[in-house]
C-alpha cells in the first residue's frame, strides 16, 4: 500500500546552513521549522527559543570533553546532538567549529498543509499535563523537553545522525521574526559562564517560551536586548 503522507518539501535546510557560528545559528533557526514524521504524519513546530554553546564556555557539555555520548557536539554543522534532561529529551544541532551547538529550547505547534489539524492532534496525545489531560496548544512545547515529546523524538533514535528528509528536517517556511530577544541562558549553574547572554528568543512568541524574558521585572538592557 503506498504511503499517505504528503511529499517532501524542497526547501528543508542543507547540512551547509549550519556551517556557521552558534549565535548566529542560534538567531537564524528561529522561525524554521521542525518536521518529524511518525506514521503518516508529520509532527511539526516553528522554533521560538534557542540557546548558543561553545565549547571554550563552562556552560557547554563539550566544554567537559569528548566523549562517545558527546561525539555529535564534535562533528561537522548539522548534526543532531541529544541527552537527557529533567527525565526527557533534548534536541540540539551541531554548528561551526568543534564542540559548538545550538540547543532548541521552546517551539510553537505549526499547522499547515503538510501538518495538519491530525498532525497537532497527535502531539496533544503525546505530551499530556501531569494529570493526564490535553496542555494548551500554545504551550505544548513550551521547554526543551516538552518540545521533544510533542514531536515525539528521542535520544535512542536521533543522537548523532543526520537529518533524513523522509523522517526529520528542519524547513525554512518564510518565517522570520520581527525582532529578536536576548538574553541570559536557562539552567545554567553558578560558575558556569551563567551570565552569557546566549539566549535567542522570537519576540512575537515570548509568552509561549520556556520561560518569558519579557515577563513583569525584566528590564531592556539589563536583563535582555532586543536585536
């Protein structure tokens, strides 16, 4: 029986896009968005947060050292580094230079032709509320973990791979945000180059990201920039 899932589109993003700087691929990955098929259906997101490490910085993995586990930080722009965090999974890609990545933090359900209304009703399935019941649409991949379990992506599958255009890429919609938040990274513990500001956040999705930097307190040019 043929497959009833639609064609690929032909604007995924080349390996080659993430041949570049982690702060840069970290500002130009906001508004691509990520395809996942499982089944017929492909699980997609826009990316809304997004957080550069390098590996000369104490708040990377890479900084601790080559590993097998961390063999994707060290490889050629492109590829899929993911761990576990908090009990789930993280997603992150490889950029320019040895031990260099972006790590995906927060994303927005994308609807459209390719992914459609069974699409977003299959994310809603995978990640339920702890009580066991839908959680909001808009913040259904509100965290890097959350983001992975909506898509349906795990550390045993994608670690160290590339992207496959039948099963996971990111696609360039024509999105591009407005302005760019930037701020301080999340999580990061004292000591640990804390107070980077590395943090790329899609202005118009603030409310929806892991964590708002635009939030009741934060003051511009203290505690963010708007670039």
């Amino acid at each position: 029986m043929p497959s009833l899932a639609p064609p690929i589109p032909v604007n995924a993003l080349p390996d080659s896009f993430f041949d570049r700087d982690a702060q840069q691929l970290a500002r130009d990955l906001l508004g691509k968005v990520i395809r996942h098929r499982v089944g017929d259906l492909w699980l997609s997101a826009r990316i809304i947060e997004t957080e550069a490490y390098y590996v000369a910085e104490k708040g990377s993995h890479a900084s601790l050292g080559y590993t097998e586990k961390r063999k994707a930080l060290f490889l050629d722009g492109g590829h899929i580094y993911m761990y576990y965090a908090r009990g789930g999974d993280s997603l992150n890609f490889s950029a320019q230079g040895p031990g260099n990545a972006v790590l995906i933090k927060s994303a927005y359900p994308w609807v459209d032709e390719l992914s459609g209304r069974a699409s977003l009703a299959q994310m809603l399935l995978n990640n339920p509320d702890a009580s066991g019941r839908p959680r909001p649409t808009q913040r259904l991949c509100a965290g890097q973990t959350l983001l992975c379990k909506a898509l349906g992506l795990k550390v045993s599958m994608w670690d160290a791979k590339r992207f496959d255009q039948e099963l996971l890429y990111v696609e360039d919609v024509g999105q591009a945000p407005t302005q760019i938040i930037q701020a301080t990274r999340l999580g990061i513990p004292s000591g640990r180059d804390e107070h980077l500001m590395y943090r790329f956040v899609d202005a118009g999705y603030a409310p929806y990201c892991t964590r708002n930097p635009l939030r009741r307190g934060q003051v511009e040019g203290r505690d963010y920039f708007l670039v």
